[in-house]
C-alpha cells in the first residue's frame, strides 16, 4: 500500500485526494442522517452516544464540504459559467424537492400518508412549497438540499470577488457575516441561506487559497499525519465544548429538538460559540483534508471506495435527502422506540445499513438523477443565454493565478 504514493504524480494525488475528501463528507452526512432516529426529538430515550457522534461531526462536516469545494474551484472560467453552474445546482434543489412533494401527494391522494408517517399533502401546499422555494430559497422540502444553493451563491460570490482581488474576498466575507448578525436580530428569512453564507464562503475561499498548499501537502507523509492526528485531537477536544451562544460561551444554549441539548447545525444556522465554531470546523477541515491525502497514499481499497463515492456525491446526497424525508419517519416511530442502541455493535450495523440503502438508491435512481441534472443545465444554460442577449454583461475570466 506504501507505494500508492509512488505511482502517483502530485497533481493525481490531489485530484485522488479531493474525490476521496468528497466522499468522506457524504458518507459523514449519510451516517448523521441515519443517527438522527436516536436522538431528534425522542424525549426519555435521547441516546447519548448517538448524539455525541453526530454532535462530533456536525461541528465541522458543512464546512469541510466547502472547503474540499473551494479546493478543488479554479477561478478561470467566466462568470457566465458560474453563474450557469450555480442555477444548475438551485434547480437541482428545487427540482428534487418537487419530485419528494409529488411522491407525498400521491401517498396523501390515496389516503397512506399517516401509515408513511408524512403529514398529507394537497394541491395548494405543493404549490406553495414549490413558490417558497424559487421565491425564498429557504426551506426546501428535502431539507438537506439546502448545501446546493448555498454552494451555488458562494461559487459566484468566489467569482466575483477573484476578478477584483483578495481584499475584496475578505470584504464580501465580513459583509456576509454582518448580514447574519443583522437577519438574526431582526429575525430575517433566512433567503437563499444568508444566514449561513458566511461560514460557506470564509470556507470555501480558505479552500481555494490553501490549494498551493495543499499540492505541496499530498508529497509530505510525515507532516500530513501530523496534521491529520493533531486536527483529531483539537476537533475531538473542542466539540464538545460548544454550548454557548454566538458571543457569550458559558450560557447554555439548547435546542427542543435535541432534548435541551446543543449541536451545531448549519441547516438551523446555529454555530454556539462563534470563535469555537470556527476553530472546530477549522480543525476538523484540516483533520478531514490530510486524513484523505493519508487515504490515498496507504489505503488503495479504501481510496478507491471513497473516490467512487466522492464522484457521485450529489446524486447521494439527493438520494439521502428523500431517505431523510421518506424513511426517517419511519425508522423514527416504528423502529427506533424497540432497539436498544446501546453498543459499538448496533451503530456498526446501522453504518453498515445506512450506506448500503443509499447506495442501492443511487443506483437505481441513477437515470433519474442524471436526467434531473440535465433538464436542470438545460433550463439555466437557457436563462443564462436569455439574460446575455438582453444586454447583461460581467467582467471576462480572471487570470489563472489563486
């Protein structure tokens, strides 16, 4: 396994690296979402374990998606494409999220919604989701879907800011921050996920800025051990500890959700303490960055896995999305309540379970999945072409440097 590294160039061993990061965070996100039955709104049988590996991984997951994102972004293409690419993604989200609510409409026409454990559905909530999504882009039916337009609005805010230069990136950054504060105290819709657009964005932008580095990290095995080891330790030591409110670390804020309890949630925009938020997800990222590097230099059967994965992340996430919205529930209230999940065994058995589930999904969504990408292309290549030739204009392509 040693000589994997040796039979890689440095720009393969990147590449390698990126798709398994990918598919470290989508299979993070998989196991997290099969956790939630365990400790989501149970009341007396809150269990405890499931709750502090979710609450481990929640603290810096989200942002490591946009960090592996800004990592792997290249700032040369056009605006227009981003923007193409960036409508892609909002309409995937939407469109993925419709297809759940025509699924329950038809559970709720033929009278089974209450035995699929969904609340009914009719004509006039679907189109009211379907008008809150476009409109609002806040809450969309498969609710972890919100990664995609959020991801979407940070890679042109990326595009704009790199035509200008870094000064501009830090401004957009404390901009976006001041907006969450503002939204947060007004009490704002949370539109078009601006009230986590910052955390995404100082993410993504430290991606894209540690993209040199991370170049020279994938030919040092001893230093990406050390960074992988030490950023465990610091994600593990400090996790924990966020329980405190954005400025004040020793008041104990609590979610009902969570029996009283508090974990970060970038879906809910909640962050606890924001400089412990931020040095978490930072380690965690930089744990999770040099674990994939690890991966593909000593774990060829694992790097080839996750790569396989980390390349069909969207359509897992999509998959997991419905799996979150469909089977949850039922997992929820018809088996949760009977397991006695109290061992390694039992959340051994319930990875296991969980990923397979997606995976069969995904599989057999797959030419759906592609279809609904495609469709999604062609209806933003289509308004991107219809604003050019109504006289819009952006700035050309940015040089090649970072």
């Amino acid at each position: 396994m040693a000589g994997t590294a040796q039979t890689l160039g440095r720009a393969q061993m990147s590449g390698a690296a990126l798709d398994v990061g990918r598919g470290l965070a989508i299979v993070a996100v998989i196991y997290g979402h099969a956790l939630a039955p365990w400790f989501v709104e149970t009341g007396a049988r809150f269990n405890e374990l499931a709750y502090l590996q979710w609450k481990f991984g929640a603290s810096f997951m989200m942002p490591f998606f946009f960090f592996v994102s800004g990592l792997a972004w290249r700032a040369e293409k056009t605006l227009w494409a981003a923007v193409r690419e960036a409508l892609t993604l909002i309409f995937v989200a939407i469109g993925a999220s419709l297809a759940h609510d025509l699924v329950v409409l038809a559970l709720s026409a033929g009278g089974v919604a209450p035995i699929a454990a969904q609340a009914p559905m009719t004509w006039q909530v679907f189109f009211a989701n379907a008008w809150r999504m476009i409109a609002l882009g806040d809450v969309y039916s498969l609710s972890a879907l919100w990664f995609l337009p959020a991801l979407a609005l940070t890679r042109v805010l990326a595009a704009l800011c790199s035509r200008v230069g870094a000064w501009a990136s830090v401004a957009m950054g404390v901009a976006l921050f001041a907006l969450y504060l503002v939204s947060r105290d007004e009490g704002w819709a949370n539109v078009y996920q601006s009230k986590v657009l910052w955390a995404g964005f100082i993410a993504f932008m430290a991606g894209h800025w540690l993209r040199d580095g991370f170049d020279t990290l994938a030919q040092r095995s001893k230093l990406t051990w050390a960074i992988a080891i030490a950023g465990f330790a610091l994600t593990a030591a400090t996790a924990g500890f966020n329980r405190g409110c954005e400025f004040d670390a020793l008041r104990y804020c609590t979610f009902d959700f969570l029996s009283g309890h508090f974990g970060v949630s970038m879906f809910a925009s909640a962050f606890g303490f924001l400089p412990l938020f931020v040095f978490t997800a930072a380690a965690g990222s930089l744990m999770a960055t040099a674990a994939s590097l690890v991966i593909v230099r000593h774990g060829a059967f694992v790097a080839g896995l996750l790569k396989r994965l980390g390349r069909n992340s969207l359509n897992l996430l999509i998959v997991n999305a419905a799996l979150l919205e469909l089977v949850n529930p039922l997992v929820w209230r018809d088996i949760a309540p009977n397991i006695d999940a109290s061992g390694p065994l039992f959340f051994a058995a319930l990875f296991a379970v969980a990923m397979l589930a997606n995976i069969i999904a995904a599989g057999l969504l797959r030419p759906a999945l592609t279809r609904l990408r495609l469709v999604s292309r062609d209806v933003a290549q289509s308004l991107v072409s219809l604003l050019r030739n109504g006289g819009a204009t952006f700035p050309p392509a940015a040089p090649a440097a970072h």
